[in-house]
C-alpha cells in the first residue's frame, strides 16, 4: 500500500512538473530571445541565455524608443477604461434585474443571454463585422468596445452569483424605508457588488489587453494600434526581428502577468462564489 501510494504521488509531481514546463517553457524562450543578439539568435538554442558577457538590453530600448508603442498603449487605455465602465453598469443592473424581478419571458431571456455566450465567435463574424460597418465604426476604437461590451456576457454569471447571495430581505427594508430602486440599487446593492467587479475588471482587462484579433480585424490604421498589434511592426518578413518581437512581447506580458498574480485571489472568488449553496 506504501509503495502505491508512493509511485501515485511520484506519478503526480511528475504531472504536475510537466505542466509547469509546458506553461513556463515558451515564456522562458521569449525571455531569453529577447536578451540575445542577432547573431546569437542563430548560434545559440532557444532553450539557453547567451553568455553572461553578451547579454544585452538594446533590444528593450529599441522597442521603447518606437513611437507607436505610446500609441498603443494610449489605444488600449481607452478601450480597456470605456469598456470597463460599461460592462460594470450593463452587468450589475441587468443582473439585479434577472435576480430581484419576476416579468414575462424572463427565463426565455435568461436562456438567450446564455446561448449567446455558447455560440463560437467565428460563427458570428461576418455578421458582426457588417453591423460594425453600418454603424460607420470601423476603423475606429469605437468598434472594440462595442465589442467587448456586447460580445462577452461572463460578468452576467458572475453578478447573477453575488446577487443571489444577498438576501431579498435588505431590499424590502430600504424599500418601506422609502427608498427607490434606483436608491436601493445605487446605494445598497451595488456597493455590496464591490468583489465582483474587482473580479470582472480584473478577468476583463486581462483579456483586452491580450486580444490582437478585434484590433488587427476592425482598427488596422496604425494610429489606432493597440499594444498586441503594435508587436506586427516586429514580425512581418521584410522588416522583422525576432529578437526586438521577444522584447516587445515580455514588455506586453508584464502588465497583464502582474494584474494576474497580484488579483488573482478575487479572480477565483469571484468565479466560485454562489457554485455553493449553504
């Protein structure tokens, strides 16, 4: 039984590390390409840092000497912060609405919201693309945040969660209180939401952040790159530097990797909160 017990947790660890290598591997690749050289570049496996002496950090000086890169990351502050705000007000007051108020068709609607989020995005292309266009919204960044408000319903789930938990009881006190629901849900309901919108913003902004595909597809102007397409300066044929791209890329990844580490507490309580139900 020892000896089973034993070779099961081997078995385990063993996973365990081969899915850290598989998660790690390819950061650690960019990591050391963007310190190398050119000529190391070549010479040198991906999976090794070039000799100490030969480090170099022009490669990062290169990338935040380029211009469009402030560009970027102005582009990507905007559409992140409108966004934002957005999917916050439509989630909280469409999830109050589902969970407090009984109306017709209420669970036909319920279950629309959620066909949405299981129908693939590519599925929807063509007709999201011409709604986009005769909105007179391409090439603008007014088209991803049309998007990433309207296509992108998980923070309904995760709103609908939080609200569940808050006793019905604390509406009907504010309302014989006096209050409206607009009071009620301004002053009470949505304070009480405070972890679940760290949570969306957090889960949000990691994956605007992230996308190059609604950028490069509706805004490909170059002042309206965002910090992912900014990176295709450094990847087409003629032009390109694998090196500078590695650079780039770990200039990218900081921001979103230290949002995730620091947040990453709210990330699963928001996701598991109301799963259980005492």
């Amino acid at each position: 039984m020892n000896y089973e017990s034993g070779v099961k947790k081997i078995f385990r660890q063993a996973v365990c590390v081969c899915m850290v290598l598989i998660v790690i591997g390819p950061i650690l690749i960019t990591v050391f390409a963007s310190l190398k050289t050119k000529t190391d570049m070549a010479q040198i496996s991906p999976l090794m840092l070039p000799p100490f002496g030969r480090i170099t950090f022009e490669n990062y000086k290169s990338v935040l000497h380029n211009k469009a890169i402030v560009t970027g990351f102005m582009n990507t502050g905007i559409i992140l912060a409108v966004s934002l705000i957005f999917n916050v007000l439509l989630g909280t007051i469409t999830a109050f609405v589902i969970e407090r108020f009984q109306f017709r068709s209420k669970n036909l609607i319920v279950a629309l919201f959620f066909v949405g989020m299981l129908i693939p995005t590519f599925v929807t292309e063509i007709a999201r693309f011409k709604i986009i266009t005769s909105l007179h919204l391409y090439n603008t960044l007014g088209a991803p945040i049309i998007i990433y408000i309207a296509g992108d319903l998980m923070q309904l789930y995760i709103y609908r969660q939080f609200i569940s938990r808050i006793p019905a009881s604390i509406d009907e006190s504010a309302i014989l209180d006096g209050c409206s629901y607009f009071t009620l849900f301004g002053r009470i309901i949505f304070p009480l939401l405070a972890p679940a919108t760290a949570t969306v913003c957090i889960i949000k902004s990691i994956t605007i952040i992230n996308d190059m595909y609604i950028p490069y597809l509706y805004m490909p102007k170059n002042k309206l790159r965002t910090i992912t397409t900014f990176l295709m300066n450094y990847a087409n044929a003629q032009q390109g530097s694998w090196e500078q791209l590695a650079a780039g890329i770990v200039l990218v990844m900081i921001p979103t990797v230290g949002l995730y580490i620091f947040f990453q507490k709210y990330i699963l309580a928001g996701v598991v909160s109301g799963a259980v139900k005492e």
